[in-house]
C-alpha cells in the first residue's frame, strides 16, 4: 500500500477511536452522571443530635452511626447540638444543603414543636430517610426518695405541687407528665432540661421530684433511680417487674419516644435510596438490635415512606391535642 495510503488510513482510524471515546464520555453523562451517582458518600457524613451526650438520643444515634460507617464506608460523625427541645438540632439540619452529608436523628419532638413552640419544624421542610427505635415512658424518682409508688406521687400531686424534670418545654416528656396531671387531676409542674440524661440525673439527685424519660435514660442512671411505672399499656421486658400506669394507678398514660433519621428536604433520588437502605442495613444488624434491647428500648423500623407518613399522621394528632 502506498505511503500516503496508508497515513490516510492511521488518520481516519485514529479520527474513529477518538471519536469513539468522546461518544462513550458522553454516554456516561448522558445515562445521569451514573458514575458521580455511583460515587456517594465520598466524604464524612455529619450526623447531629439534637440532646446532649448520654441520653437516649445520643445513645442510638451512635450506636446507629457506628453501623452505618461500615455499611456506607466513611466515617459517620455524631455532633450534639442540644437547646429549644431539638429545635435548634433540627432547624440547623433543615438549612443545610439537601446532599446527604449532614443528617439528623428526629425524636417524636420533629413532629410537636411546631405545636408547642411555633418553631419552623414541620415535616415538609425533611426527607425522612426512616424509624429507627421506640422509648417507652417510664416515671422515675431519686433512689432516696420518700415516693416508693406512682400512686404516692400522685397523691403528693394532689396535695400540692410535684416538680418532674423533663427533656426540654415541648418535648414528649413534658406532654407525658402533663397528661399524667389530666389523667389524675393532679398538678405536676414540668421543668425543662436539655435532654433526657439530664432529667432523669435532676431526679436522682433530688433536684425535682420526679422525671418522665425514655426507659434506657432511666436504665443508664442504675441505682440512682427508681423506676415507678412504664407509660405503655404492657411492661416493657427489660423490667418486667415495674407496672405499667393502669397497673399502678388506674388510669392508661401511654407516651412513647420514637426516633428516626432525617436529612434536608431534596435529596437527589440515588442519595436518598442510598442513606435508606444503609439504615435499613443498619436497624436490622445484630449490633444495633442487641444495643436496643439492652438499653431498654423496642426496635421499630419503618422505611422512608411508612415515616413520612407516620410522622404527618404525628404532626396532626399533636396538632389537635396540643394546639
């Protein structure tokens, strides 16, 4: 083949394969930026809590995000952020950007402060990514207490003012201790703190008279505290031997704390699918549920649609109740 039919021929194949490469870029952008999809999470995801460390809150959101950096492969870092109930946690999750590195726990309180505080929290402003665990209430008085029942508290109740701490004004423990007050007509004065390890510790050291607080808070102060009555229509397993209020008094006050994790309203598709089924992953592990159980709350799962559903279902019962 002569010299110049031969360049013409290198030329026109090498025209082919760049052009080939060009067009099989292209294909990758064109099928959605599969490979900047594929890609998520590159970075350390923030996860922040929304009470301070050691209670309840804090204690699932890290017992979940240690799971979660195995499953997703990068680290995932708790921050506490307490103050206003989880208003403050909650409202700083929501003005992030909408790309799955910041995260959030919500408590039953994602769904009342709007109610009881007015505070820009409402579901719409999150994709809830899904339920995580169940707290039932339980009634706590310091280990020296003088109050050995619930129907003594009661009874101190009726007589006169009881002072029960709870994790923050709005919060579900403060609708539990209120509704305790209804179902009895005793008067019992709530008093806020920034979360629930630090109600249960005011009530252990007898600077309330009593806490309402999630089981596990109670569990985590020992001996410090006696437990008087679990706010559920059965006893909790984990102690078995406290009596639920209908037992003790009654009279049905049934309060739970739920949990789940969002993020900021608008996440891309495959980001949301993403976290979804890492926290699936990671409420079905062995690890998380054996954490649960021993600390004395109920693995509830419920993926990002039955959640946002339950949660608006939530929103407007705590609406009627308390608005």
């Amino acid at each position: 083949m002569p010299r110049k039919r031969i360049a013409r021929a290198a030329a026109a194949l090498a025209a082919v394969a760049a052009t080939a490469l060009v067009l099989s870029a292209c294909s990758k952008v064109d099928e959605g930026g599969d490979a900047a999809e594929s890609a998520f999470p590159e970075k350390d995801i923030r996860l922040i809590i929304q009470a301070n460390p050691g209670g309840g809150s804090d204690l699932s959101s890290r017992a979940l995000a240690a799971e979660l950096e195995g499953i997703l492969g990068v680290s995932v870092i708790a921050e506490n952020m307490p103050g206003a109930a989880g208003a403050l946690a909650m409202e700083y999750v929501a003005a992030q950007p909408a790309d799955g590195y910041v995260i959030g726990f919500g408590p039953v309180e994602i769904a009342m402060l709007n109610t009881t505080q007015g505070a820009n929290v409402l579901p719409e402003n999150y994709d809830l990514l899904g339920q995580i665990m169940l707290a039932p209430g339980v009634v706590t008085v310091g280990a020296n207490s003088d109050i050995t029942s619930l129907e003594q508290l009661v009874e101190k109740a009726k007589a006169g003012s009881v002072t029960v701490a709870n994790s923050g004004a709005g919060s579900i423990w403060e609708a539990a201790a209120l509704g305790l007050g209804a179902e009895t007509d005793a008067t019992f004065t709530p008093v806020p703190y920034d979360g629930g390890a630090t109600a249960v510790a005011a009530a252990a050291s007898g600077e309330t008279d009593a806490a309402v607080s999630g089981l596990g808070e109670a569990l985590a102060q020992g001996d410090a505290v006696r437990i008087l009555a679990v706010l559920n229509d059965v006893r909790h397993p984990a102690v078995d031997q406290v009596p639920t209020s209908n037992e003790a008094i009654g009279a049905d006050v049934i309060f739970g704390g739920w949990g789940g994790i969002y993020a900021p309203a608008g996440l891309p598709a495959d980001v949301k699918s993403t976290l979804e089924a890492a926290i699936k992953e990671a409420v079905e592990s062995d690890s998380y549920q054996e954490f649960q159980e021993g600390a004395g709350n109920l693995v509830v799962y419920k993926n990002s649609a039955d959640f946002t559903k339950f949660v608006n279902e939530q929103f407007g019962l705590f609406k009627e109740l308390l608005g």
